[in-house]
C-alpha cells in the first residue's frame, strides 16, 4: 500500500514538473501514438490534452509533407536533431511554428519512442507577416503603435482620420519619436494602400541630385542624364513621404510647392508636365515655427503641407507608455537572439521615469536590444545589465555607486533643461490665454507673437480650455 502511495505521489509531482517548465514537452511510444503532452505544449501548439493524448502525431498534425515531422524522423531513423525551425499544422488548421530538440528513446538498440523539446516562435512569425509581408514596402500599421498616454492616443485618433482623405499631412516630432510610422499607418489604412509608399529623407541627399531624383530626368538634359522617372512618378498612385523636408534649400521648396498644387511634374531638362496622383506626406523633426524664422522653411510650403498636422509627443511626455514599450522590445529581441527574458527589475523602470530620454523610442529600442547582449542566463534585465555609457550618466551616479546603507530604488528624478523649459512654455501659455478667456487674438498680442504660432503651440501642447 505504501509503495503505491509513493508511486502515485511521484507521478503527481511528475506531472507538476512537466507542467510549470517554460517549454512544450511532446513524447510519442513507438507507434507514433502521444504518451506526454504538457500544458506548454498545449499553449504552443493551441491544443487540449484529450485531443492529442494517446492519439497518433500524423492524425492530429498536418505537415507539409509525412516525413518532415522531427518526432517521426526521430522514431524511424533514431535521428536526433537541435534547434531546428519546424512549422506544421493543428486539427484546427491553426499554423505553428516552433524551435525543436528532438531525441529518440531507445532501450537498449530498441527504439521505443521519440521526444520534443520545443520554443515557441509562431508569435514572431505572426508579426513579422502581418507588419512587413502583408504591406510590402511598408511595415506599419495602427496596430503596431504602442501607447496607452492620452497625447499618443489622440494622435492616433487624428492620425485614423485622416486615412479617410487624400489631404496633405505634416507629421512633426523628434528624432526618434516614430514619425514614419505614423506615416505608414495612414497610407496602409487609406484606400491607396495597395499603392506605393515611397520615402525619401531629404538631408540624405546631396542638392545636386535631389531634384532628379524627386522629379526625374530627361535623356540629354546634362552630361550622363537618361530617362528616369522621379519620386512623384514612382508612387503614382500611392504616398509620397518627405523626411526633414526642412532639408531641402528653399528654391527646391518653391518646385515642390508647384508640384503639389498643380498636381503635375515636369523632369529636369523636360518640356512637357505629366499629371501625377499622389498623396504627400511630410515630417519635420524641429517645430515648423522655428523653421519658418530661421529660414529652413518656406511659409507658404507649410500652409500647403500642414493641411492635416500631426504633432507626435516625445517619451519624455508619455512616460506613462514606458512600460509597455520596455517589454514589447523585451519580447521582441528575447525571440530574435532565442533568449528567456521575461521582463525587467522595477528598478529599471524607476531609473526609466528619471531620464529624459532625447532619443525617444528609437533610444529606448536601441538600450533594450544593448542590455540584452550583456545578459548571460537572468531572466530579468537588471541596473547592470544596462548598458555601460547608460549607467554613468550624471542622473544615475548615485544609483551604481550605491552602497547596502542607501536604498536600491534610488535614482533621482532630475529633469532636462529642455523638457523643463517646455513645461514653463505650456504652462505660461496656458495662463495667458486663461487671462483672456482664451480669446486667441487678445493671447497672441500680449504674448507678442501671431495667431498662427499661438494656435500652433496650442495644438502642440494640448492645451484645453477647462
């Protein structure tokens, strides 16, 4: 009686074990038929376990061809096999795809059965169909915007609407705040998106090729020159994206500025205008009013393309989103380098909140991808497995020269001179505009400046009458 006890307590505890590990467990007996199937397996594969356990692999699974299962290659030829990238199909007709370890089971020079030990990886495989396959040239869809912050999701929402329209669109931000994908998400949810998106970053570009590279050439036109169909020509029918279009010398700005109103092209050294249909988009990555004034942007260049203004806030004002973006990066590259790393120290984020971050989300990316080449087996991303140049940065001294006397979550909250100066902006502006029952004209003059760059601060401070 007491062995029997024994014996069912170690199989419970069996049991246990195989379903609390983090990887999907599948044995076969030497029929083909399941005899072990865990939970892991069950979540990779979307399967319940009667309709797998005891039944034959091949009746369950479809492969695309018999022989390609590794747990059948296993059985039959004793062939064991190591991270290799295997996809097959459920009784649901559910695609899977996973990383396997497949061993045979002998007993002695008997095969009795086969085993997996398999990763799952269909998730990656989800995204990187549905965010490049699916929209050829592009990657980008709402969908693929993360952020919860009331200022991203009302861009989104201006952004969505404006997919309903063929208006020009001014998309203005930081480096690195994500201004074409924005861009990609309106062409991909307008009715163009079958159309191509072209992007072109103006300061990439030397001025003298730029213009035949916008608006194309003509065979004779200069020394070399061919037939050639610029930008314009290329995405007809599609989007056309403009980055840093405030790159572009202002004589380059008067023709495009043409081209745009008259909805016609003519090609360096042409004779004839050839109609062109084409939605403009442009980003800027300084505040257009500044551009204005300091001459890097022609005025009446900005009335055309601010037709549709979006303003996309940097992380220093959605802090709220940090989180949720830290572990989509996680996950991310925690797929692509085959690691295990599930989240990160609350630390960590603390230090997150304290820093301005003048790189925005492509810094964030970039520091989460550096921290996870510096990770040996931890699951977790630590203080010190961020990266070295990170650490040393003035706001975070006293956090890594902390010693068992000083708390570890310690990591001061000093904020830029920027985003201090911001603040004392839109708070400024809100007050006088209060002073003034928000009367734009009566504003404006007291804060010595024009009703256009008042009503653009407005909007680009999301400023509200109460």
């Amino acid at each position: 009686m007491k062995s029997d006890q024994n014996k069912t307590r170690m199989l419970q505890i069996y049991q246990r074990i195989l379903n609390e590990i983090d990887v999907g467990i599948h044995a076969i007996d030497s029929e083909g038929n399941t005899i072990i199937y865990n939970k892991k397996m069950m979540d990779i594969e979307g399967m319940d376990m009667e309709d797998v356990l005891d039944k034959n692999i091949l009746e369950v699974f479809s492969f695309y061809k018999k022989g390609e299962s590794t747990l059948i290659q296993a059985l039959q030829k004793g062939k064991a096999t190591e991270n290799v990238k295997q996809s097959y199909f459920n009784n649901k007709g559910q695609k899977i795809t996973a990383i396997n370890k497949t061993i045979p089971i002998t007993d002695g020079p008997n095969r009795i059965g086969a085993m997996e030990i398999a990763r799952d990886v269909t998730r990656l495989e989800k995204i990187i169909s549905e965010n490049i396959l699916q929209k050829g040239n592009t990657r980008y869809t709402f969908n693929s915007i993360i952020g919860v912050s009331p200022h991203i999701q009302e861009v989104m929402e201006a952004g969505k609407r404006a997919t309903r329209t063929n208006s020009t669109v001014l998309i203005t931000g930081e480096t690195g705040t994500g201004k074409e994908l924005f861009a990609q998400s309106i062409h991909n949810g307008s009715s163009r998106s079958g159309a191509p998106f072209i992007s072109q970053n103006c300061a990439a570009l030397p001025v003298t090729l730029i213009e035949g590279i916008l608006f194309g050439t003509k065979k004779g036109a200069f020394t070399g020159s061919v037939d050639r169909p610029g930008l314009f020509e290329q995405a007809q029918g599609g989007t056309l994206l403009l980055d840093e279009i405030n790159a572009l010398n202002p004589s380059l700005q008067a023709k495009l500025l043409r081209v745009i109103q008259e909805k016609s092209v003519r090609r360096v050294g042409g004779t004839k205008d050839l109609a062109v249909d084409v939605r403009i988009m442009a980003t800027i990555n300084e505040d257009p009013i500044d551009a204005i004034a300091g001459g890097r942007l022609r005025k009446d260049l900005y009335y055309r393309l601010s037709v549709v203004s979006l303003f996309i806030p940097p992380l220093r004002d959605r802090l709220e989103d940090l989180a949720a973006l830290s572990q989509f990066f996680i996950e991310k590259y925690s797929q692509l380098f085959g690691m295990e790393v599930k989240s990160f120290d609350d630390d960590v984020l603390e230090c997150f909140h304290s820093y301005d971050w003048p790189g925005n989300v492509r810094e964030l990316e970039h520091l989460i991808e550096g921290s996870m080449n510096l990770i040996e087996y931890e699951s977790r991303i630590s203080f010190e497995h961020l990266p070295l140049h990170f650490r040393k940065k003035t706001q975070f001294k006293s956090y890594s020269m902390e010693t068992d006397d000083m708390p570890k979550n310690n990591c001061p909250a000093i904020k830029s001179l920027v985003e201090y100066m911001a603040k004392a902006e839109r708070d400024y502006i809100a007050k006088v505009l209060n002073q003034h029952n928000y009367n734009i004209t009566r504003t404006a003059e007291s804060l010595g400046m024009s009703r256009q760059n008042l009503q653009y601060r407005i909007k680009k401070w999301q400023i509200h009458r109460p």
